[in-house]
C-alpha cells in the first residue's frame, strides 16, 4: 500500500526527474511518460526500451548512481 508521502507526489514532476537523472547517466529513455490510462494512481509509464538500454539502468542502478 502506498503512503500519504508516494501519494502526493506529481507524476509529472516524477517522470521529469526521472528524465533528467537518467539523462545524466547517460541513458535515453524515449518512452517516458505519465500514465493517462489511470490518473487517480498517479503511475509512471517506463515504455519500451532497448535491451542495451534496460542492461545500462541496471547497472547504473546497481552501482547506486555513481560512475
């Protein structure tokens, strides 16, 4: 169950930073979006990436963000 504070977080706002962070990472993620499916959840669409692309994040995430 998500808390008061996951709940108020824009979307929008969400997947910019997102968009940002990754950015700088290096990684490019084109189908970026808010969910407009399902507004009351608030959900973030990841799309579909490459799987050069998917294997980067994952390793940027596993190293915690630092190069």
């Amino acid at each position: 169950m998500a808390t008061k504070e996951q709940q108020d977080i824009d979307p929008f706002t969400a997947v910019e930073s997102l968009r940002a962070a990754s950015a700088e990472a290096g990684i490019v993620l084109p189908s970026l979006s808010v969910d407009a499916a399902s507004p009351e959840l608030r959900l973030v669409e990841l799309g579909r990436e490459r799987s050069d692309v998917a294997a980067r994040l994952a390793e940027v995430l596993q190293r915690g963000g630092r190069e």
